[in-house]
C-alpha cells in the first residue's frame, strides 16, 4: 500500500507540471482565457513575437494587454482575467475596464497553477527555498483558502475551488463562498485518487490513476454523464456552468455532454485542438492546424446567430508557455519559432506515462524550474515600505483627529508647528554593512528604513513678509515688453499670453496679459482668472511659488506681473526637440529632476497646509512648473486656484477644470475637488520626469502611434518591475547611488496617479518620499537591472 501511495505522489507530481492544458469555468491557467459577466472576452498568448504578450477579443473588437510584457499563463472568470509573468514572480489582474491591478509579487516564492473562478482567483506559491505548495487566494475566497495544506493542483469554478493534496494519495479537498457545494463534492471524491482536477459551475471532474474520467457535483444537465470511453482515452477538460467538454488523447478531437439540451459539440467533430477552455455555457478551443481560436455551443453568439467554424480574429496563439527549463518529454514542434527563440514550449506527456511502475521507495521530485527572467526587487519592495507605513500613517491621522477635537486645537486654541508624518523611513547609516565591497541588499534597506523614521523639517511657510504688489500703467508693461512683440513671448498661462519685459529701473519681469475679447463671456473668464490669480499670490510668499511683483488694471485689461523665469518651464526642457543632447540642459541628471521635483512638490504642500485658507492649485503641469536662474523651481499660474476644505476629510462640488492628461479622472468624473486632485497632476509629472514623455504622446513603438496618456503607459511597466524600461534615455541609466532614489521617486508617483483619491499620499508624504529619494544620492545601494528582457 504504501509503495502505491508513493507511485500515485509521483505521478501527481510530475503531472502538474506536464499535463496538457485543462481548464475550469475561466479556469485554470493555459495560453487561452474566457471571462464572462457584463462582456464576453476571449484573450491568448501571442506566439511568434519577442514577448509572449497578451490579445484580447471583445465584442468583434481587438485590444492588446501589456504589449511589451511577457506571460506564461492566463486564466479568466466573472468579470475579470488574469495572467502570471513569465518566470511566475508576478500575478497581475485586469477588471471588465481592462484596468490592471497587481496581486502578488515575490521572486523567491512564485506561483504555478494560476486558477480564477466566479469570485476567487487562487495560485499555488512553490517556495523554492522550503519546497513547499501552498495555495494563496485573493478577492472573497481568501479567508477560506486551508492552511498548511499543500496541493498539487487546483481548479475553481462558481463560488468554491478543489485541489488535489500532494500530501496523500492525491484525495480531494474543496473550499470557497459556497461551503456546501465544496464540502459535498469534497465527499463524493473520498477515497478516489486522482491525477488531474478540473471544476465547473457546480461540478467537479477528474482523472483517476486508473485512467477512468470521473465527474461529481450537480447533474441537473447531464455535465456529468461521463460517456463510456477507454482508460486515459482523455487528457483535457473544460467544464463550463453545466456542460463538459474533453480532449481525446489520440487524435486531439473534442467530445462534450450536457448543457442546456443543444449539440455543445457538432460545430467542431472534425477539428483538433491543442487547448481548450469553457465559458459559462460554450467552449472555446485552440486549433492544431494553425493555432486559431474557434468557440462554439448554445452561448455563444456571433451578430446574433452561432456561426459554423468561427475563428477569432486574433493572432496566433501559443499553445503552450514558453520556459527555459528542460522539458521532461520533450520540445513542442516549431518550438522556436513559436517563441521567437525565447525559451521553448514543453510537448504534453502521455498520460500513460504518468502512473509509473510501483517503485519500492519514494523517488525524489524533479527540481523546480529555474525563472525564465530576474526582475528587480527594489520597485516591489518600496512599494511594500510605501503600503506599510502609508497604513501607520492612516492610524496616525485618525488619533491626530481626536487628539485635535480633545485639546481644541481645531479650534484655534494652540497651533502646531513641524508636525511630520513620513512616508518612507530613512535608512541607519550607521549601522549599515558590506561584504567584499558589495552593495548592501535591498531587504537589509527596507528593514533599515522601518527601524527608524526620517526625520525632517517641513518646508513650512516663508519667513520673509511678503511685499505690496505695485500697480503699473498699460502704457509702462507695454514700453517694458516693446509693445508686446512676437519675439518678447515667451508663454500662455490661464487667462493670456506671457511676455518677458523690463522695467525702467532695469528690473526683469515676466508679463502675463489676458487675452483680449469684446464678448462679455470671455471677457469675465479673464476678469474671473485674473482676481483669481491676483487675490491668491497677494498673500502668498514662498521660495517655490512663482512670486507676483504687481499688476495692471486699466479699462478692458487686465496684466500681472511676476519676477521673470530666466530657465523658462520645465515642460520646455522635457519636451523641447532641441534637447537631444545629454549636455544640452542641467535636467539630465536625475539627482536634478528630483531636486525640481521635491522644489514644486514643497510649493504645494505650502498651498495645501499653510495657506489660510487652504488653496487647490487645479492645474499642475509641468508647463506651469518655472525654473529661476539658479534652477529653483517655482509653481506658477493660478488663474484656476480655488480655496480649498480645510482638510481632506471635506471637499467641494465644482465643475472640472485643469488640462487634459494631468485633471484627476475622479474629479472629472464626480466633480468633486480635493487637495488629491492636485496630487494627481504632480504624479503625472513626476512621470514626465522619469520618461522624458509628454502627458499626452503618440509613438509608433507605443499603441502603434495612436495617442496614449503617460499614465496608461508608464503604470502597468512601473507595476510590473520594468522601471528602467522606460527610463529617459538622455539622461542614461542611474548610477549605483542613484537607483534606489530613481525607484522612490518612480512608486511615489505610482500612488499619486491612483484612480481613487483616498488611495493617493498628501503632498507633505509625497515631499517626505523625494527628500528621502534626493538624500540617497550619497549612498550607493545596487543597480537598477530590471533582468533578461522580456
């Protein structure tokens, strides 16, 4: 007995890792995918390209998914669809929006056996290091994933997911939202062993050790009315919400059963597939003949009527993931060309081959597969430093709150100064170390920075008192500017064009005149903009803040005056063509482009904390971003400035307004302002800073030219670990002691840029992070290396 047990372990185990692909309701992890709910969407792996990216198929329409990412696997459910990174370090999960969002990211514990279901999305993490398969859920089945329960494999289906234990004779264990539907099919399988498990909507099927195809669960339409067949005559299943569908081991034909009373199967008699995969109530396959996609059944609807060999428009698809590790029974035909030299697809083994004869003793597992790619770790893991003390720092605001209403302080009874809550803490130098020279590892820094917090001192209001604004004659800005001639403009700002003057006592000044209109409307937006502009720089006086000298208000115009910019804006330097050269401006550097970006990040920290009351600037932009002769940055332009609630707990209805590619989509959408729309603009250029891209670009190496926003393309790299894949080229790859700081900078602006505003940091975390960041320079902390390209 105990040599069988042995013999079905071994079996199992070398199983999971070869099988031909099977699929659950969306399922399991293959190169094909369905996700169902509000649409239906059909997505693969495309083979033959540098990387194994992802294409997808919704409502006749095409759309790629990370196009310059690789993936192994995909699998899809209820609304979503998932897929893990080559090398299994990274889950990543997209929404019917196809909005991604990363699950899991660990280079030393990675995941197999990806599997998404109605409601859960579960992996098997394999702890290379302890040689464990534990199961990991997220969404709601987490809380009823078993613990210290290792599994082979697993399969989900609606509401409740099953998986064979590695620790046995390969019985069944089920668990999910639907107890009762898991414990019952759970009991249906007692003492049956099986060597392969796939679910459905209600039941489960499986490949016993015997070769025989066994289904349990509900049967209310025959889904599990196995046909009578030869042992091991199949060797891949789809189970959709009431029907099953297999592959046949020899010839690679489909047979399937049950359903709603129609011919699940009679489209595709003839077809072989090498995959295939179940929606709720129709099939999809991947053909042999030219790795083309055809679904077919009583769901699946085309313009209205279910067409006779059907084929998706997409693009080949993989049949099988491309690694490096060997394959154990053998190397899939036009492995190479399928993917495109990038590692090979394993050819399936026979099932047969999988119930070896009974050994006397427990032969040892193969070792695990070596990860086809090395990503950085530095990323992921100050984004873990970010979400841990960003959660200190919410419990910190709840108790300032109730200290505040205790003491009074909210009510002008005591004023706080230098009051800090960092973000990311700083790391002890003192007690740093090195072996043989070598950089000092990135999980002895993050420990380094959660021992002790990084103290510094706020950037505060100004000690110098602001000066009376003058008030000028038309007739002096129009001598200062040589009546405002074309070769004395130098800008546009919210209500008008900005010229550059001089004053008769030989001051330099920067002119901004609203634009002249005889219609009242566009008249009174300028006369708006203007009070606006002129009642909030009266009273501000900060270095960062773009300083106002005077104004001039005379009949129908309207002009203020500000110290003059020598350096211009910084979008100027980002995007001027004429900045090609690496010596061609002081911001190829990066220790300067956080510099600028910690210099604006303090002006409007000032706007929101220390201005009374609050201002919300509207419209930051690197245009609006100016820079002093001594390369100081300066906010400027507050034509659209509204005061703001006096903390982020308030907000205020508005119409939206600022400017494309850097307004908040959250108050676009509601119309509601709060300081965090103002975070999200400083995101977007803390991007620009990092790509060298504009808000809004167009490239034919990027969505084939078509206009893309620099946060769809920037987030999902930065996410996935590839940071220095969309580096600036002309500033060249950080140095040693510039890597961690780029990183910091780079997840600061990953959390600015996030869709919901409560999720983004304040301006004083966001000034905390880039102090941080421009302190590091000194340090020297490793590279960059995002690994082997994809």
């Amino acid at each position: 007995m105990t040599s069988l047990i042995a013999a079905v372990i071994f079996a199992g185990a070398l199983l999971s890792t070869i099988i031909s692909p099977t699929t659950a309701l969306g399922g399991s992890a293959t190169t094909i995918s369905v996700s169902y709910g509000a649409t239906t969407t059909v997505c693969g792996i495309v083979a033959g390209q540098p990387s194994q990216r992802i294409q997808c198929w919704r409502n006749g329409q095409l759309f790629p998914v990370f196009s310059n990412i690789s993936f192994e696997s995909i699998s899809g459910g209820r609304d979503v669809f998932c897929g893990v990174r080559s090398g299994g370090s990274t889950l990543i999960c997209w929404n019917s929006t196809v909005t991604p969002k990363r699950l899991y990211f660990n280079e030393t514990v990675r995941l197999r056996q990806l599997t998404v279901g109605d409601s859960q999305i579960c992996a098997i993490t394999n702890n290379t290091n302890r040689n464990n398969n534990n199961i990991n859920c997220w969404r709601s089945n987490e809380s009823y994933a078993p613990q210290n329960v290792e599994f082979r494999s697993i399969s989900s289906g609606l509401g409740f997911t099953c998986g064979i234990r590695l620790n046995d004779t390969g019985s069944v264990a089920c668990f999910g939202s639907n107890s009762g539907l898991a414990s019952g099919i759970e009991g249906q399988f007692m003492n049956i062993s099986l060597l392969t498990i796939v679910a459905g909507g209600s039941h489960v099927c499986g490949v016993s050790v015997a070769g025989v195809l066994i289904c349990k669960g509900s049967n209310a339409y025959g889904q599990i009315d196995v046909p009578d067949h030869s042992p091991f005559e199949f060797n891949g299943l789809a189970l959709g919400a009431n029907h099953t569908c297999a592959l046949r081991r020899l010839n690679s034909s489909v047979a399937c059963w049950g359903g709603g009373g129609g011919d699940m199967d009679s489209y595709i008699g003839t077809v072989s597939f090498e995959s295939i995969v179940a929606g709720l109530d129709f099939t999809c396959g991947l053909t042999s003949n030219n790795f083309s996609v055809i679904c077919w059944g009583e769901g699946w609807i085309q313009n209205g009527s279910n067409p006779v060999g059907f084929e998706l428009p997409l693009s080949r698809i993989l049949p099988g993931p491309c690694v490096v590790s060997e394959c154990s029974c053998g190397v899939y035909p036009q492995s190479d060309s399928l993917c495109s030299g990038y590692g090979s697809i394993c050819r399936p083994c026979d099932l047969t081959n999988l119930v070896p004869p009974i050994p006397e003793e427990v032969p040892p597992l193969p070792p695990p597969s070596p990860p086809r790619v090395v990503r950085s770790k530095r990323l992921t893991r100050g984004l873990l430093a970010f979400a841990i003390v960003g959660s200190v720092g919410a419990v910190a605001g709840v108790c300032t709150v109730i200290y505040c209403l205790w003491t009074g302080v909210c009510f002008g009874k005591k004023k706080i100064h230098n009051s800090v809550q960092p973000t990311v803490n700083g790391s002890n130098r003192n007690g740093s170390h090195r072996s043989n020279g070598s950089p000092i590892s990135r999980s002895a820094t993050i420990r380094r920075q959660l021992s002790r917090g990084f103290r510094r001192q706020r950037s505060g209001p100004s000690s110098k008192q602001a000066e009376k604004e003058e008030e000028f004659t038309f007739a002096d800005l129009a001598l200062a500017t040589n009546n405002f001639s074309p070769e004395n403009k130098i800008g546009a700002g919210s209500f008008g064009v900005v010229y550059r003057g001089k004053l008769l006592d030989g001051r330099e000044v920067a002119i901004k005149r609203g634009e002249f209109s005889d219609k009242a409307k566009k008249f009174q937006e300028k006369e708006s903009a203007f009070d606006s502009e002129l009642a909030f720089l009266s009273r501000l006086n900060h270095k960062h803040l773009v300083r106002l000298v005077g104004y001039c208000q005379e009949r129908d115009e309207r002009l203020l005056v500000y110290d003059y910019m020598k350096n211009g804006a910084l979008f100027d330097h980002l995007h001027n063509k004429s900045n090609t050269e690496k010596s061609s401006s002081l911001l190829n550097s990066w220790k300067m482009r956080i510099k600028i970006a910690l210099d604006a990040a303090r002006g409007i920290e000032y706007l929101h904390n220390y201005a009374v009351p609050p201002i919300i600037h509207r419209d930051i932009k690197s245009s609006n971003i100016l820079l002093d002769a001594n390369w100081v940055a300066r906010v400027s332009d507050f034509g659209l400035s509204l005061m703001g609630p006096v903390s982020d707990l308030e907000f205020r209805h508005t119409k939206a307004a600022g400017t494309v590619g850097y307004i908040d989509p959250e108050y676009y959408g509601l119309n509601v302002l709060t300081t965090k729309s103002d975070v999200y603009g400083l995101g977007v250029v803390l991007l620009e800073l990092l790509t060298g891209r504009r808000a809004i670009f167009k490239s034919e190496e990027v969505n084939g030219g078509a206009p893309i926003s620099l946060v769809d393309y920037a987030v999902p790299i930065i996410m996935a670990g590839d940071l220095g894949k969309i580096l600036d080229k002309r500033v060249g790859p950080p140095e040693v002691n510039e890597v961690e700081a780029v990183e910091l900078m780079a997840y600061t602006a990953l959390h600015c840029v996030n869709v919901e505003g409560n999720y983004r940091p304040t301006m004083t975390d966001i000034v905390a992070n880039l102090e941080r960041a421009l302190g590091l320079f000194s340090d020297s902390h490793g590279s960059i290396s995002s690994g082997v390209s994809d």
